[in-house]
C-alpha cells in the first residue's frame, strides 16, 4: 500500500515534467528510472539494488522512444510513466524471490509489459488534453467577462490533470499489477528463466537501433559506422575511450566561422 | 501608458518573472489553442505592467488568447519579443496586426530551431553519453544527465527572453549566429560515435562454443568479437525494422522471441 502511494506519487510528479511543467527531463528514463529505484529501494532497505535495476531499466527504455518527438499534434509514448512502472513491478515482484534468475526474470517481463503501458499512456495523455480543450473554451467565456483570475484557474487545472491521470494510472497499476507478475514468473521454470537474462542483455540492440536509425542520414556515413563498431570491437571496453574518440570526432567536425 | 522611447516599461525583475512562469507553458496543452492559455498566462506580469486601463488590458488578454506552439526552451525569446511589441504598441507606434503576424513567424521559426537542436540533436546526445556511464554502473549517471542537459536548456530560457526583450525582432539575425545546422550536424557526428563504442561493447551476446573450441588464451579477444558481430547484426535487423516502419514493441517482442529460441538450441548462452 505504502509502496503503491509512492510509486503513485513519483509517477504523477515525473509526468508532469515530461511535458506540463518545467521539462527539466527528470522525465527521461534515464533519469526517472534511477530515482524511483532509489526511492523504492530505501523503502525496502535495498537502496543499491533498487538503483542498479533503475540504471538497467534506463539505459534500454531510454533510446526505445528517442525518435517520437513531441512536435505540434504528436504525443509522444509515454516514457516517464513506463520507466517508472516498469522498476515498481519489476522491484516489488522480485523483491520476495531469493534467486537472482527469478528476480530478473520478474525485472525483464516488467520492462516488457511498461513498453505497453508506455503506449497506453500516450492514450491517457491524449484524453487529458481534450479535457483541457474544454477548459480552455471556459476561459476563453471568462476572458469575455473581464474575469482574468480564470487564466491561472485554468492553466493550474491543466496541469493538476496531468498529475491526477498519472497518480491514479500509476496506483492501479501497481496495485493490481504485482501479483499477476509474480504468479506468471511462478509458471515459468528455472531451465527457461534464465533465458529471460539473455533476453535482457540484448534488448538495449533495439534502442541502438532506433538511435542509429535516425542519426544515419548518408550512405558515406554508414561505411563509417560500421568501420567504427568494427574499430571499437577490437579495442579494449573502456569508456574513456569511446568519449574520447567522439570528442575528437566532434572536435575535427566542429563548425567554423564563416569570414 | 506613454514614455518616452528609451524608457522601458518592464524591468528585469518582471521579465525574469514571466521566464519563470514559461516553466509552465504546456501545463493545459490543447487541441485548440495549443499551448495559447500557457502562453498567456507567462505573459500576464508583462501585460499588467504595459497596460495600466482595464480595457486595454482586457484587449491585450483577448489578442494572446490565440492558437500557439512552438519549442518550450524558445518559447521565452517569442515572449521577449511580443512584450517589447506590445509596448510599442501602447505607445501608438505600430498596429496589433504586426504583433499577431510576428509572433506567428517568429513561433514557427523558434519551433523548428529549438525542435531540431534539442529534440532531435543535443538530448539524443546527452542520453548516449549518459548511457554510456549507465553502462559502467556509475551511480550518479542521473545527475550527470540532467546537469550537463539543462545548461544550454536554462541558457536559452533565461537569457532568450532578455534577447526578445532588448532586440525586438532583430532577434532572429542574432539566433542565427548560433549556425544551428551546423552544431547539430556535429552533435549527430559525436552521436554516432559514441554509439558505435555502445554498440559492441555493451550488447551482450554470449555463445558456449568459445568455451569449448578455443583456447584460453584467445578466449577473451574471441568473445569480444562475437560480441561485436552479434551486436552489429541484431542492430543491423532493428534498423531495417525501424525504417520499415515496424512499431518499437513489436521490434522488442520479436528480439525477445529469437533470443529465447536461440537459447533454447544452446547457440545463445
């Protein structure tokens, strides 16, 4: 119950980031993911554990979604509201299994099932914003009046919307979420669940390939990708490495001034 | 309200006041006016101070109550500038026509510079390399992210609405001397390179006949270029998934079949 508040709570100021107010892109899962990991984690006592599945859960929901841009009509899937479901189920399921294929078993099928409700979400969030079509029909009538308090009344009602939707949306979720996930991991037996491990590790593959989907412009650059993954496959992994190589990249290809 | 034409109504403090309430731009987003009530509701502070006469005021309400949308982070220079003209036109120099067609062009040149630079170029960026961290298990990738995300984010905003403000609509030839096109060009380019690092290194692709068929000392440059390869083909398969037009989840549940598969023949491990 204690969990399902916070989650709610989480959930509905995180959205309001992702697009009503400030867009400081807490919103991002990147970042969402890890704070309610975190938060979830000190709840349960395990706050590095809650962090690690949060940074796993970031790094492949957050290119999932980097191509949809919020551009004039376009709602965006929901990613804030799916990184944040997809820790709570997957924490709070896997917190009462003692093994670590069970658990991840329990993480990988929440990540899958929020890249769903991600989508749902975007239907939610369309129905908040016809419902602020009709608020913004009342105040247009007030304005006419002189009665100028009913912009912040109204501006302020959209966004309490935004909040009301998530909270409730992240609630249920979480409330009626967990125990089916638990009894679905219960059906699927030690020989096949660590499978689902393999499946985790490959998943980031597919946000690599929407980003590299729209950063690739040209045929030429293509070629250079491809000798680039090729360079850095058999270079040692270190990180400083690749950030490196980019800066230097990005250094050569820097724009000039024109005279 | 008439002063001379130096003399400027607003004051900083009021300026930096309508920056703040821009946070709350698409607070009620709609289908009709689209970010309208957000905008006006930024502005108000500046209104109240230009237009002392109620009727006025009320005039000035009714012109901004209209169809708006453009990039949040830029939505601060196009209030800058509709202040500066509003004030201009409480002291009678130009029409509420130039007021209404400027904020029209000025909004949808604001949205394709700030759209292309921060959706499209700089927060792909900076989620890679926040990734790339995330990868190695570093604890305060987060903050990382959102730190080195809104510098330019709070840069634009604040300073955007003193630009407006002072330049009037010269405001465009000085965003131009940012050269956007040729920053996200260059922001793409270390894109791609930091994604070509992720892409080998942090896929994992194992297979048990490394274990069995080569020797030890060749075990670890093996498995790297396994990696590699595997890594560079299941992209390779999203991205023509992508370009096809294939929905995300669909990718993802077709990535986790074959890898189930996979499993279950032993390829994958």
């Amino acid at each position: 119950m204690i969990a399902s508040l916070l989650i709610a709570l989480i959930g509905g100021i995180v959205d309001l980031d992702s697009t009503a107010t400030w867009q400081f892109m807490i919103s991002q899962p990147i970042v969402a993911a890890p704070l309610t990991g975190l938060f979830l984690g000190n709840l349960y006592g395990e706050a590095a554990m809650g962090l690690k599945l949060g940074l796993m859960v970031g790094v492949i929901l957050q290119l999932l979604w980097i191509e949809q841009l919020p551009l004039g009509m376009n709602v965006p899937p929901d990613a804030a509201l799916a990184s944040v479901l997809s820790v709570a189920l997957g924490f709070i399921a896997g917190h009462s299994y003692e093994t670590y294929s069970e658990r991840e078993v329990c993480y990988t099928v929440a990540l899958l099932l929020s890249v769903a409700l991600g989508l749902l979400g975007r239907s939610l969030d369309m129905f908040v914003r016809r419902l602020n079509t009709g608020v913004d029909n009342w105040v247009n009538q007030k304005i006419e009046d002189n009665q100028f308090w009913a912009i912040s009344l109204g501006h302020t009602l959209g966004g309490f919307f935004t909040f009301t939707k998530a909270f409730i949306f992240c609630f249920l979720i979480v409330w009626f979420g967990v125990e089916p996930l638990k009894y679905f991991t219960q059906t699927i037996s030690l020989k096949h669940s660590s499978g689902f491990i393999v499946v985790q590790g490959l998943l980031p593959a597919v946000g690599f390939a929407v980003l590299a989907s729209m950063c690739l412009k040209e045929k030429t650059e293509l070629k250079y990708f491809v000798a680039a993954i090729m360079f850095f496959t058999v270079l040692p992994a270190k990180i400083w490495l690749g950030i490196s190589a980019a800066l230097i990249v990005m250094y050569k290809t820097r724009p000039r001034k024109k005279k | 309200m008439n002063s001379s034409p130096n003399k400027r109504a607003l004051t900083k403090a009021t300026l930096i006041k309508v920056a703040f309430r821009s946070f709350f731009l698409q607070a009620s987003w709609n289908y009709r006016g689209m970010m309208s009530m957000g905008f006006l509701y930024a502005i108000s502070p500046g209104l109240d101070k230009i237009y002392d006469d109620i009727n006025a005021r009320e005039n000035a309400y009714m012109r901004h109550f209209e169809y708006f949308n453009t990039n949040p982070y830029f939505a601060s220079v196009v209030m800058g500038v509709v202040l500066a003209l509003e004030e201009r036109l409480s002291r009678g120099e130009i029409s509420d026509e130039v007021i209404h067609d400027t904020k029209e062009g000025l909004m949808t040149a604001c949205a394709a510079i700030g759209d292309g630079l921060f959706w499209d170029s700089w927060r792909p960026f900076v989620a890679v390399a926040s990734l790339i961290f995330a990868s190695g298990n570093y604890m305060l990738t987060p903050l990382f992210f959102l730190i080195l995300y809104n510098i330019p984010h709070l840069y634009f905003r604040f300073a955007g609405i003193f630009w407006g403000y002072v330049e009037g609509t010269h405001v465009i030839r000085s965003l131009k001397k940012f050269q956007f096109p040729q920053i996200r060009q260059n922001l793409r380019y270390g894109t791609l390179v930091l994604l070509a690092y992720m892409i080998p290194n942090h896929v994992n692709v194992h297979t048990p006949f490394l274990l069995t068929n080569l020797p030890m000392e060749f075990f670890y440059f093996g498995e790297k270029v396994v990696q590699g390869i595997g890594a560079t083909l299941l992209v390779a398969l999203g991205m023509i998934g992508c370009r096809a037009r294939v929905d995300v989840l669909l990718i993802s549940f077709l990535l986790m079949i074959l890898a189930l598969v996979l499993y279950h023949w032993g390829i994958l491990i």
